[in-house]
C-alpha cells in the first residue's frame, strides 16, 4: 500500500474532528484500567463528552462529541484524563497499542503474560525513537488459548510453555522461540527496527505488513511456526467464571460496546480494583470474592 498522509489515529492531544465534535482514544495497556479511573471516565463522558464511552476492538476507550476549538479539545478535558491517571505518557500516547488474551494470569492459558505488558508498555514509552510509530501500530500478545490468534498485527507473539513464546512479525512472519522473560525485550527491538526501516514523512509504511518483504524484513532470520501456536479458540462465555485462585471473574456484556453511568455504576460498585476491556467489547470484573458475590 502506497500511504500518501501520516497516520491520524485519534488521540486526547490529537483528536480527530468528527461532524458531531471530536473524538479521542484512549489506549489501555492490555486492556487494563483501574476501577478508580473507569470511574472518573464516566464523569469526564457526561461533563465534556456525549456521556457515553466506546470500548473499542483493540481493547481501549473511546470519547466522542466533544467541543474542539482550532482542532484541540478543551484544557480541562485533558487536565481531568491525566488527573485519571489516563494519559501516562504525552509523546507516546500514539502508540501504545497493546492487546494480550484478557483473562491470562487467571484462567487458563499457557502463561501469565501480564508482566509482558507491563514491560512491553514501560520499554515503548522509555524510548523516544518509538514515538514514531503509527497510532495504528498494534502488537498482540495471545497467552497460547488462541483467542486472539487470529487478529491482525503488527508485533505480538504466541505461548508455547509455561515459560516460551513464539515471536510474530506482520500476520504472515515467525520469529525465534524466546524466554518469557526476554519477549518485551524482543518485541521492542524489532519495533526499533521496523522505525528505522519505516522511513519518515507521508509516505512512510503505518504497518509492518507494508514493508517491501513484510515482517521477513525485520529478522536475522526467519523461523518456521511452531505447532503448538496453532490454537483457537472463542471468547469466554459471559457470566460468573472460576479463576485459578479461588477467586471470581465475571464477564459482562455491554451492549453495542457503549458504556453509560447506568451501565457503569453497578459494575463499578461491585468490581475489585482493576477492571480489564476485552477485544469483543465487554468488560472483566476479576479477582472477585466468591463470598461477597453470594451476597449480591
């Protein structure tokens, strides 16, 4: 594909500016979002917002219909979403597209890749050479359930044990069996790469799959796929499920994926400290307390 403008992914300092106001992204690490900043987010929806919150299918939040002047959203609206703890890093808040299976670390999978997010996002936003990737830059992380073995992207990889995973470059591209410990590390190198081979200017590819020889082009050495990175499979049921520790999840469906205070306060009121937004537009309420759950 050849791109002839940059990337105009929207985001609360570069909106995009749709007929009913502008519209705003805001990118969630692993779809993680503490309950105290959901909280927030619906407040800040009704006071500079339409009121509602879209959760996107890359697993972030969405605001729309705000009033923009000169194509910037008011100076309150962006003081509120960082006082929320939802702006954690000004020059990249492009690019920190992050999706990872939403239940691993607590039902099932291979592994817990949530330390991998972690580092994945705190190594992105460490680096200022990768402030230049495109807000549609996406890596996905799949804990070896396979539930997100399908999605297209830019950067991810698949468990394969308890303790490896198979490195993905573009959708058609393998890369080495690593360590968990060292899959960050490898997936920020290879964004390192892609950034230096990108070029610069309007023209410069959004995508690894927009490389002259697609994600080929960024390894020493392409691999063959490993077997057990050929897993499928749906998404969880909603409803109360079994975590591994004794604890709750529960899964909730939100309708045409819009979030209100109706919808919002009666999750949030019975929801732990962290709530996880899902690639099907739910939400995740974990670590629940069985006990408490009886009471409800």
């Amino acid at each position: 594909m050849n791109r002839t403008y940059t990337d105009r992914c929207p985001g609360v300092l570069r909106p995009w500016i749709a007929d009913d106001g502008a519209i705003v992204r805001l990118r969630l690490a692993g779809g993680l979002v503490t309950t105290a900043a959901l909280r927030s987010l619906v407040d800040i929806a009704e006071e500079w917002a339409d009121g509602t919150i879209l959760l996107t299918k890359r697993t972030n939040l969405q605001l729309r219909g705000i009033e923009a002047t000169d194509g910037c959203v008011p100076t309150g609206l962006v003081d509120a979403v960082s006082a929320a703890g939802l702006l954690p890093s000004p020059s990249h808040e492009l690019v920190r597209n992050i999706m990872v299976s939403p239940l691993t670390g607590r039902i099932g999978g291979r592994a817990d890749l949530r330390q991998v997010v972690a580092e994945l996002d705190a190594g992105l936003q460490a680096d200022p050479l990768l402030a230049g990737l495109a807000g549609r830059f996406l890596f996905v992380l799949d804990d070896g359930r396979g539930d997100l073995v399908d999605r297209d992207l830019d950067l991810g990889l698949i468990t394969v044990s308890a303790t490896h995973v198979q490195v993905r470059v573009g959708t058609r591209a393998w890369g080495d069996v690593v360590p968990v410990t060292r899959a960050a590390d490898a997936l920020i190198e290879l964004a390192r790469r892609f950034v230096d081979r990108r070029g610069s200017g309007p023209t410069a590819p959004w995508h690894v799959d927009e490389l002259a020889e697609n994600g080929v082009a960024l390894l020493d050495e392409p691999a063959a796929r490993d077997p057990l990175t050929m897993v499928a499979s749906k998404p969880p049921p909603h409803g109360l499920l079994p975590q591994g520790d004794g604890r709750t999840c529960d899964h909730v469906a939100v309708p045409d994926g819009l979030l209100t205070r109706t919808i919002a306060e009666p999750l949030l009121g019975r929801a732990g400290s962290q709530i996880v937004v899902t690639p099907w537009r739910s939400l995740l309420l974990p670590d629940l307390d069985t006990t408490v759950l009886e009471r409800v």
